[in-house]
C-alpha cells in the first residue's frame, strides 16, 4: 500500500523543472535545484514521488551518464500545470533521446550564466502557450522545432536566437533543409549550434558553405566542451569566422 504524500514547495520547484526539460539525472536534481539539500534526504524525497506516480524514474547508462534520470508523470504534470495557473498541453513529457535532453540541460544551465543571455527557453518551454514573452517567433521555433531558444544582447540590441545541439552527425540533407528553414525565418537573428567536437563542427561549416553560399551567415559554431566550461565567456563562431562571445 503507497504511503500518501503532501506536496510541497520544493517539489513543485522540481516538477516544474522537468516539465520544461523532460528529463533530468539525479546529479542535475541536486546540483541545479537543491545544492544545500543533504543528499540522502533528496534520494529519499524522490523515491517518495516516485513510489506516488509523481515521478517517472528509468535506468540509464551510455558513455556520458551512468545511472538513474527522472521525468514527470501525468499526475505531476496537472499538479505542475496548477501550480503555474496554466491549461497548456504537451506533446511529450518524457525524454524520447535522454542523452541529448541531458546535455541540453547542461547547455541552459551555462549559457544562462552569461549576461547577454536572457529569458532562455527549452523546447517544450517554447511550446507553451503562456510562458514565452512576447515579441517571441514563437511560430517559427515551433514549425522547426528548436531545441531552444534565447534573447540575446548584442551591440545594445536584444536578437532571437534559436540553439540547436547536435550530438552525432546526421543525414547532409537533413541538415541542408533545416539550414533553409532557418534561412526563411527573418525574425530569428541567429541560430548557434553546439556541436559534439571540432571535427562535427568542421563538417557542419563545410555544408553551410556549399549549400548556402548565396545566404547570410546566421548560422555560429562552439564545441560542447567549450560551451560547458567554467570560464567566463564562450565565442560561437561563423563559417566567415565572424564571432559572438557569450560572456
């Protein structure tokens, strides 16, 4: 027999942290959410949800993380959706590629650091229907389905950028398609992509450079690594080495 749960502050805080990134690891939990929590009493909090249907917990082992990650249920979800005094509905409220969504929270995590980063928005963030500010290209990130999306200061202007990560390299037509796409879409400045290492970030110019050469260079480049790091900026840079520094 479940033992009955009274949801607390806390808990919404992390319902609703997975409802915008679809899946966390227990790390991600502790560092990001509850850095002050002992860590015994986080694992017992969240095998307490998770024994309620509040959370959804799978195994999950590849050569970047090694152990348990967490989403939200339905049940969490209509909690998290009152708490946020919201009707919206989603199309996905578990993580379909774990890896990816993993690192993506890591990406939001550093970029939102940076000064001329704001008002950062994950994908099912941007699918919301009152949480995204207005003046937003909400419609255009939706239609390509950006894996994110940001307000960027730039030479004392606020731009859109849309943020893609790409951890393995895809299909060259994939990737010619979605630069068009991205080429049609005026209100979105800019679209930086962070890439697995140099050499995906290499192949990924060269495409851009052969099938858009009669387009403007909107498209930035950083490696994960980089993008990750603790320093005080990060440069995203052009395939006509035109750079933007994060910082």
């Amino acid at each position: 027999m479940k033992s009955r749960i009274r949801l607390k502050a806390n808990d919404y805080k992390l319902f609703e942290y997975l409802y915008f990134n679809q899946v966390a690891s227990f790390g991600q939990i502790s560092k990001y959410l509850f850095p002050e929590m002992f860590i015994s009493n986080l694992s017992r909090r969240l095998n307490n949800l998770e024994k309620n249907d509040y959370l959804k917990k799978r195994p999950h082992y590849d050569q970047d993380w090694n152990g348990k990650v967490f989403s939200i249920t339905s049940k969490s979800l209509k909690e998290c959706l009152s708490y946020l005094g919201s009707e919206d509905t989603i199309e996905q409220i578990l993580s379909g590629n774990i890896s990816h969504d993993l690192y993506l929270g890591e990406i939001r995590e550093s970029l939102k650091r940076f000064k001329n980063v704001s008002s950062y928005y994950t994908e099912n963030m941007l699918r919301s229907t009152s949480i995204v500010d207005k003046g937003f290209p909400i419609v255009d990130l939706r239609s390509i389905r950006s894996d994110a999306a940001f307000k960027l200061k730039y030479k004392n202007a606020q731009h859109f950028v849309a943020l893609e990560y790409e951890p393995t390299f895809k299909d060259k037509q994939r990737y010619r398609d979605k630069f068009l796409d991205y080429c049609t879409r005026d209100k979105i400045a800019a679209v930086f992509y962070v890439m697995r290492n140099t050499k995906q970030l290499t192949k990924m110019i060269d495409i851009e450079s052969k099938e858009l050469e009669k387009y403007t260079a909107k498209f930035y480049y950083s490696c994960l690594d980089d993008v990750l790091n603790k320093n005080q900026s990060v440069t995203f840079k052009n395939r006509k080495g035109k750079t933007i520094t994060l910082q």
